[in-house]
C-alpha cells in the first residue's frame, strides 16, 4: 500500500469492498443469492469469508436454536472483540433483511450490524470517540488479514444507508431492546440522510421507555456528529437545560452536546450533570449501547474522559 499510491491501491476495483457492496444489485440482496458476492476475495477474523452464506442462511431459515447459533458464530467471525470486518459489510445487506423477516434475535443481529458500521471504539467515552463511527480519513488501521479497516468501516455504513429504510419500521417494534439496537444502527448511517433523522426524531416523541429515549437522544446526535449539524446542537442544548425533560433525556442531551462542540465544558453544564447522575441513572445508561463498553466506571469513566482528556491520551491522540 505505502509503495504504491497509498490509501488508493486497488481503489475502485473488485478488490475493494467499498466497490464490491455499492455494486451489489438489489435483486441479490432480495434473492439471497450468496453467490453472486465474491464472498472469498475478502476476510473476517478466522480467515476468507466463504463460510459466510452458509451461515447466513442457517440464520435465517433455521429453527430458534439454530438460528442462534448461525448468529453466535457470524457475531464471533465478521464482529471480534469489536473489530469489523471486510466480510462483514458483504453480510450487511443479507443481516439486515434476516432482522426483518426473523421473529427473534433481533436485537442481537442489529448491535452486529452496528459494530460493522463502527469503528472498533470499546472504552472510549471521550468528546471526540462517543458519536464517532469512522476514523479520520489519514489514519490507516489494518484488520488481523491485513485489509483495511477504514474501507471496511465505510463499506458497512454505505451498505447500512441503502438499507435504512427497512429498518426504519424496527423503531416502533414491541421490544425495547430492538428500538435501542435499532437506533443504534440507524445512528451509524452517513451523511445524516432527513428520513432517518426525521424518524428518530418522531420516535422520540411518542417513546415511553427511559433506556429508549436515551438511545434515541444519543442516535440524534451521532448523525448530526459529522456535520455538526446546528439545529441539533440547538436541540440538545435545550433539552440538557429543560426541566420538563427526564432525567435521561438531559444527561444524554447534555453527552451529546459536549460530542457537537469544543471548547471548555460550561460550568453550570457540569454542575448538572454532577448533581443529576445518581447510582440508578447511571446503571440505566449502562445498559445502553454507546455506555456499555465503558469499563471501570460506566457514565462516570465517561464524564471524566470528557473532562479531563489529559488523562486519556490514547483517546485523543487517536482522533486528532
């Protein structure tokens, strides 16, 4: 890559997996039609994806229990330890159509094809990581085959947004669970297309469940992240400053808030967020998926992290 042109070796070619998920027709999506992807060209953690489709399909048309182990297996393979994967975006299409027509496991299928559409972020709660799906653009990272991981990452979240419509419905499903994952998902897709931010917005409005609402708060900001988008800085700004709000909803406001700007935290900003989270705010948030990988404090490693970001370097050299 280095001797040859860099980030652009092999770029546009059937070699890259950007290229290979943009071109994927929507009738081998629909299909299933495994064989149409050159499932072997590209790799997860164990080795070439050409055991994929046949787990896929396992997934799919089996029973509960062997569903679930397809699902355990592909989890292990295309996410490990939450690193994605080139063969994992090629399984977005396919995943994303299993969590519509499957009656169960949904929400585990949807956090895989979230951590597909991130970057591998466990333990970042900082400014710069919380809302971050992609690396920048100059820094290369490599998977365990040595492919590279920022065409994987982006691959994924393109796959991820010629798809959101269908998942879009998931968001009024009857299982809390499936409406956080499945914000959690929607929250990953680039350039923060209006359909996804006007239907997360409207679910906030009718969602009763707290852990939901949070993600819901969280998923707004995250696709506003990018582009700072104003009107969601706006938002959130009055929401962490409402009274009328939960608890919930202003702390992940306020989280989200601090992502979308720089600067010194405002003092009255960190008052609230000190007085507001108690033990059983901060185990609700816990359970959510952007806090969940936060060993070793939860929230509170979270609110130090954005605090004091001298005291993680790793974090912010990283994003810099």
């Amino acid at each position: 890559m280095w001797s040859e042109e860099g980030m652009e070796f092999h770029a546009g070619t059937v070699e890259d997996v950007r290229f290979v998920v943009a071109h994927m027709p929507v009738e081998v999506k629909n299909g299933f039609v495994y064989g149409a992807v050159p499932w072997s060209n590209f790799s997860h953690a164990y080795g070439p994806g050409s055991d994929v489709p046949d787990l896929l399909e396992q997934a799919r048309t089996g029973d509960e229990r062997s569903s679930n182990e397809a699902l355990s297996k592909l989890s292990g393979r295309l996410l490990q330890q939450g690193t994605s994967s080139a063969a994992g975006a090629l399984a977005i299409p396919f995943l994303v159509r299993i969590v519509v027509a499957l009656p169960f496991h949904r929400a585990g299928i949807l956090r895989v094809i979230a951590g597909l559409a991130r970057r591998q972020y466990f333990g970042d709660g900082s400014r710069t990581g919380l809302l971050r799906a992609a690396r920048a653009d100059d820094q290369i990272v490599f998977e365990p085959s040595g492919y590279l991981a920022n065409w994987s990452v982006q691959a994924a979240r393109e796959a991820l947004a010629a798809d959101a419509g269908l998942l879009l419905p998931l968001l009024g499903d009857p299982d809390p669970e499936v409406r956080q994952a499945s914000a959690y998902a929607l929250a990953a897709v680039p350039n923060r297309p209006a359909s996804v931010a006007d239907c997360l917005s409207a679910r906030f409005q009718d969602e009763e469940d707290p852990a939901v609402r949070a993600c819901l708060v969280l998923a707004i900001g995250q696709l506003a992240w990018e582009e700072r988008h104003p009107d969601t800085i706006d938002q959130m700004c009055a929401w962490w400053q409402d009274y009328n709000q939960p608890a919930e909803v202003r702390v992940c406001a306020a989280l989200t808030w601090l992502c979308l700007t720089d600067g010194p935290a405002p003092d009255n900003l960190r008052a609230f967020l000190e007085l507001s989270i108690t033990d059983d705010l901060a185990a609700l948030l816990e359970s959510i998926p952007w806090l969940d990988h936060i060993v070793d404090g939860g929230l509170r490693r979270c609110l130090d992290q954005m605090f004091y970001p001298e005291k993680y370097p790793h974090f912010t050299t990283e994003l810099d």
